[in-house]
C-alpha cells in the first residue's frame, strides 16, 4: 500500500517487482549481507567486505533505477528487510528519507509469512529463544529489530518517519498526508491514494490464533516494544 500511496505521490519505486512490490533487485544483495552487517557488532566489517558490499549495493541501484523516465525524478524502494540495514543505507545516502512501517508484533507472530525469521532469526536472537514456540520467537525477532531501527532512526530526526499499519488502515487520508509531506510529494493525488488502502482481516488475528498461554509468553517477549509503538 505504501509503494502504491508514494506512486501516486511522483515516486518512481521500480520496476522489477513482487507481488508485494519488493523491489526484486536488493533481494539477493540482502540475503548475502543482512546477517553479516548484523554481526558487525561482534565482528566488525573489514576493508575488503566494506568495499564489496558497498559496490554490491551499488549495482543495485544501478539496476533498479534502470527504468526511471527522468534521472532527477524523486525515487525509492520497498523491501521490508531494509530495517537491518538503516546505518548502512544512511551512509551511502546521508539525505535518505527512511518510512518505517510497523505492525502489531502479536499479530506478525502469526504471520505466514516467516522470511525474516527463517533468514534473520538466528544472527539476531542467538540462543537465548531458540527453545521458545516459533510465535514467541517471531515477536521476539519483531521487537529487536524494530526497537534498533526506531532507535537510530529517531537520531535522524526529520529524515525518518513511523507509520503504523493500523493507523493507515484506520485513518488512510491523516496518514497519507502525514506520508506524502514526508516526502515533499504533493497532495494532487490523495483521493486515489487513500483508495490503495485495503484493511485486511488478519488485523487482530491473534486474539483467535493464540490460547491465554500463549498469548501472555508473546506479550512478555515484546512487552517493551507493544509499550513504544502504543500496542498495549
């Protein structure tokens, strides 16, 4: 919804994309590095890796912005793993302006969707869930990741937007004007914006999906973070 919303705000967000508008042209670029920058912290990046993942990155900008009309039109790229990444992308892009789009974590612990968990989960929980049922261990994946990313990016300031998903699906024309200013995009095409929003049913899935157990070891593993973005 967001890729459609900054489209009809003159954004040129690729060609080259999934059914959920990922930009198909970082995915191998983030499968290769994500879990390496993450453990940068234990083992820091050295010359020869720094320079390669930077001219990795490179290519493909190079390649998403291939089919852009005007080289000096306004651009951007959805892949929802971007997260891990910030510091780096904020490196290579000192003015980049980043739209954190966050949802309800008990309701991502349910997700079918176990991309991030199946790829990241381990480099970021280490051994500490590997024991805990798979929804604990995917909203524990969801709060470190998203506290980090809102941390560095609330040192950003003006350059960094949170957008929750609950919020576009319950008030689509105040958040997309909040979007759309963000991006110093015009408001020319709001009204067929605020038709991109489609609320799901799966919002407030895990209120059925998990039984008061359950529900309570989810809410402990993410208590901080369902604290910060306001889920309590």
């Amino acid at each position: 919804m967001v890729v459609r919303i900054l489209r009809h705000g003159v954004y040129f967000m690729g060609r080259n994309l999934n059914e959920s508008e990922d930009a198909m042209e970082f995915v191998e670029f983030y499968d290769r590095w994500i879990n390496r920058f993450i453990r940068r912290k234990e083992v820091p990046l050295n010359e020869d890796e720094s320079d390669r993942m930077a001219r990795e990155f490179d290519q493909c900008i190079a390649r998403h912005r291939t089919a852009i009309d005007s080289p000096p039109a306004p651009w951007g790229w959805k892949e929802p793993r971007s997260i891990y990444l910030l510091p780096f992308l904020r490196a290579k892009f000192p003015r980049i302006k980043f739209i954190h789009v966050i949802r309800d974590g008990r309701d991502m612990a349910f997700s079918p969707n176990h991309n991030q968990w199946r790829k990241h989960g381990a480099p970021v929980l280490g051994e500490q869930w590997a024991s805990a049922p798979q929804p604990v261990q995917m909203v524990a994946l969801w709060e470190i990741a998203n506290l980090e990313v809102a941390g560095y990016g609330e040192q950003m300031g003006p350059d960094y937007l949170l957008v929750k998903f609950e919020s576009l699906c319950g008030d689509p024309y105040g958040t997309i004007e909040r979007i759309l200013d963000f991006v110093r995009a015009p408001r020319t095409g709001i009204s067929a914006a605020v038709a991109e929003v489609r609320p799901p049913p799966t919002i407030g899935r895990w209120r059925t999906a998990a039984d008061d157990e359950l529900a309570k070891a989810i809410e402990a593993a993410a208590s901080t973070a369902l604290h910060k973005f306001g889920y309590r």
